[in-house]
C-alpha cells in the first residue's frame, strides 16, 4: 500500500465500528470516536458492544496496533486526514432521518479543523444532506479551502458487515472534485488493486486479487440516491415476493418453487426473494420512509414505497392469522419461539417482525418461552417482563411442553434442530415457520404439522382455491 493514511471514525455502532475496524485491517490507522464513554472504555478493555462475525479476532490483532478509541472528537478530526461521520440517523415521527447527529457531530468538527480534511459522510442520509454538512461546517468557522464533504455510502448487512465490507460488489463515492477523490481512492486502494485478498490472513469472501470490486464514483447527490434506491428496492424485491407468497398460499402453490423461476432470470436475480414474515431491522423500515419522504419534498409521490410498507406491515398479520388458525384459541396456550432478532447471526432486534409478533401473542393471552442465540439481552431491555414471558439456554428446552413451535429468525441452528428431539419435547407436534427453515414433505414425513410462508401445508391438505 502507498501510504497509510489516519482516519476517525465517529460513532461506533455497526457501521462506524466494522468500518473502522476494517479500514486498520487494511493497513490504515483509525481513530475510533464515541460519546458514550461506557462504550469507549468497553472497546479499551477488549469488549464489543454488537455480535459481528470476524469481528473479534480482528480487533483483537489490531487494538494494540493501528486502532483506537475515545471520546476526543478535537484530537481525533486534528490528526485525521479523513473524518468519517457514522452516528444514527434514526427516523423521525413524520418518516423523514432525523438529522441532528451528523448537524452536532459537523458543528464539532468545524471547530477542530485545522488543516485540509476529507469530511466523508458514512451514515444513511437524503440526497442534499452533503450540502448542509458543508454549509454546517462553514457556518461554524471551517474556512471553504480547509475541507471537502464527500458521501460513501455503506451497504454493509449485520451478521456479515466485515466481508460485506471487505469483499465488496461496489464501493461508491460520491465527490466533487479530485483532492477529495484521490483520498477516497487512496482509503480503498487495498481492495481495489486487489493486494488486499494475496495477504494470507485475509478475511474469505467472494474478491480475490483476480477479481477486485469496483469503485465507482459519481456525484455527490448521486451517491446518496444510490444508497436509498438501493435498500428501497431490495425492501421492495421482499414485499414483492411475500405477497406472491401469498398468492401461493391460495393456490397451493410452494413460493420457493416460483422464486427459483423468477431468480434465475438474470434480470431479477436470486437473491431477496426469501419470503416470510417481512423485514425488519435498523435500515429497510427506516430508510424506505426515508427515501418516501425524500421524493414527496422533491415534489414526487412514491407510491409503490407506500406499498411496499403496506404489504410488510400485513405479512406479520397474515402470520398471526396463520398462527390463530393452526391453534384455534391463543388464550392460555404456550408457544416456544425461536428467533428474535431481526434476522439470523446478529443479535440486533430493532424493527424485528419477531418481537412484534411475541407482542401480538401475549396481547392474545399466550404465555412464549423465548430463545435466540443472541439477541435474548436486547429483548429484556425492550419486553415487559411478566409471569407469561420466559427466557431459556436452548431450542428444547424452549420447546418443552409447548403446544407449538414458532420459528421468527432464520438461525442456521434452527435449521440444523434435531427434529426427532423437538417432537419429543413437544406438547404437540406443531410447528409454525416464519422463516421458511424446514422442508414441508420431512416435516410432515416426521409427524409434524407444518405451516410456512407461501407453501403448501402437507399434514392439513391445503386445497387450492378455484378462483
Ligand atoms: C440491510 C442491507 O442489506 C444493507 O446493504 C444495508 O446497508 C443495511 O440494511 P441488514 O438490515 O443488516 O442490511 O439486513 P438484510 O440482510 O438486508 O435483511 C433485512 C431484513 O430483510 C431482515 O429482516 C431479513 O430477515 C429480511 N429478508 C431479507 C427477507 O425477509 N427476505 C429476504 O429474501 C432477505
């Protein structure tokens, strides 16, 4: 690599933590920023606060070397030669990103600017939010010569943000002129060369030093759209497919076999097109309201986004009817739920369609014994407590006495469950799959009675409805 280059990284949340931890795997030094001082001392003390894969082993090697925490943002921006802003961009009440964040984050830096830096926004943000930060820091005494705003956008997904970021299939910057890009270049020049991917310690993943992603640059605005279209469309390509799901259901027709038809054009592709109770999580909910909003200032009504919403919102509904419909009456029942965070390999529960549906079953007068790999903290800090909620170590014991399963988040665990020890443990052999984990013929091969998402129930003979 030419040179290393220093760069801060303010936030340390998913995005702000892999991105820092994998810009010092690629031979820079980075300066980790974070108010929270709890979080600072933990990542000192060799903690994490979130659940990554290779993440760990990562910081690990490269706490003592290239990598660092605090809660200085002066010193952090004064030695940076980049100052990537990751904080939240949560959404507010009228589905627009609230903004004040990355507003106090750029006020702050304006005031530490020294010499020229590189301000690259990393978050999630509307087209034009490059404008501001630039006028932000301008309005708080940077001088215009001392920096640029530039937007690179991540497309990092939680389970797999390292080799997400690491084996890219594209690397967006959005700058308008060429000191900045050159930096950006620079940053990224391990991967892009493809050097990265020789290295024998190298994270797996699909690059290789033969095939390394490309880095596309464009404008500013232009990178910001990309960002929202992006998640907007694949939050759309999930609604898509979970209302063909339940066209399927109707028709006695298996979605996968659709999906699999319809993937294998390589116009749509295959991917995305896993139908079940909706998505969930700190980005698709967020930022199809998001980019919603964003087209209605810019005077466009994105009706389909408002669709896509609607169809999310009814798939957990549609599932709690499935749900009613397999047990008659909810009130007293016991159900084993596995799975609560918003997908499989992560231990993250915002917007989880999981939670929601536990919520919609103690409404009903369930009592759920809950189990997730990881995410079991997080949902005490946010369920009610109560004699009808319990927590338990492992899927059978969760499934001990139920009178049915519910599968919520697509663990590999799951998957791999011991079928024969689940019926055993179970008061009846019901299992009701959000997820789409199980095959419906060994299911009811195994004496269970299986409902999924979009798939024939073979163990109730679900007709097709003549229309
Ligand atoms: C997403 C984007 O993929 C990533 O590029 C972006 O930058 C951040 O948001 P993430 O939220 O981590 O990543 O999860 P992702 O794997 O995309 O899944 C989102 C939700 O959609 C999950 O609830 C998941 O279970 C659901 N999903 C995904 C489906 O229901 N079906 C699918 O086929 C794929």
């Amino acid at each position: 690599m030419a040179q290393p280059i220093c760069i801060a990284v303010v936030g340390s949340g998913y995005v702000g933590l892999v991105s820092a931890a994998c810009f010092a795997e690629l031979g820079h030094r980075v300066i980790c920023v974070d108010n929270d001082e709890a979080k600072v001392r933990l990542l000192k003390d060799g903690g994490l606060p979130i659940h990554e894969e290779y993440l760990p082993e990562m910081l690990g090697r490269l706490r003592q070397e290239s990598i660092e925490f605090t809660t200085d943002l002066h010193e952090a921006t004064r030695q940076a030669d980049a100052v990537f802003i990751a904080v939240g961009t949560p959404q507010s009440d009228n589905g627009d990103a609230d903004l004040s964040y990355v507003d106090a984050v750029a006020s702050a830096i304006a005031r530490s600017i020294d010499n020229y830096k590189v301000i690259v926004e990393k978050s999630t943000v509307p087209v034009y939010t490059n404008e501001w930060i630039t006028r932000t820091l301008e309005r708080n005494g940077a001088s215009r010569d001392t920096f640029d705003v530039v937007s690179n956008p991540e497309f990092l997904r939680e389970g797999t943000a390292v080799t997400d970021f690491l084996h890219p299939n594209r690397i967006v910057i959005g700058v308008e002129n060429e000191r900045a890009a050159h930096l950006l270049r620079q940053i990224y020049e391990p991967l892009t060369s493809g050097a990265y991917y020789d290295r024998p310690s190298a994270v797996p993943g699909s690059r290789s030093a033969d095939n390394p992603p490309p880095l596309l640059q464009m404008s500013t605005r232009a990178a910001e759209l990309t960002k929202h279209a992006t998640n907007a469309f694949l939050a759309m390509k999930i609604s898509f497919i979970n209302a063909v799901a339940n066209i399927c259901d109707a028709a006695g027709v298996n979605v996968e076999e659709v999906a699999r038809g319809v993937g294998m054009d390589d116009r749509i592709g295959p991917r995305f097109l896993r139908a079940g109770i909706g998505y969930g999580g700190s980005c698709f909910p967020k930022d199809v309201a998001a980019f919603r909003w964003v087209a209605e200032q810019l005077g466009h009504h994105f009706d389909l986004l408002a669709e896509v919403e609607r169809i999310n919102a009814d798939q957990k509904k549609l599932f709690f009817r499935k749900i009613r419909s397999a047990l008659w009456t909810l009130r007293g029942k016991r159900l084993a739920v596995l799975g609560l965070a918003f997908k499989g390999g992560t231990d993250d529960i915002r917007e989880s369609p999981a939670i929601e549906i536990v919520r919609m079953l103690l409404k009903e007068g369930c009592s759920v014994t809950l189990f997730d790999p990881a995410a079991m903290e997080r949902t005490k800090e946010v369920l009610e407590p109560g004699p009808r909620v319990k927590y338990v170590s492992d899927m059978y014991e969760a499934a001990t006495d139920a009178h049915a399963v519910l599968v919520l988040s697509d663990w590999q665990e799951f998957a791999a469950i011991d079928l024969d020890r689940l019926r055993e443990a179970l008061r009846h052999p019901i299992v009701i799959d959000g997820r789409n984990l199980f095959d419906p013929e060994v299911m009811s091969g195994k004496g269970f009675t299986y409902f999924s998402v979009g798939r024939p129930s073979l163990a109730t003979g679900v007709k097709a409805v003549k229309l």
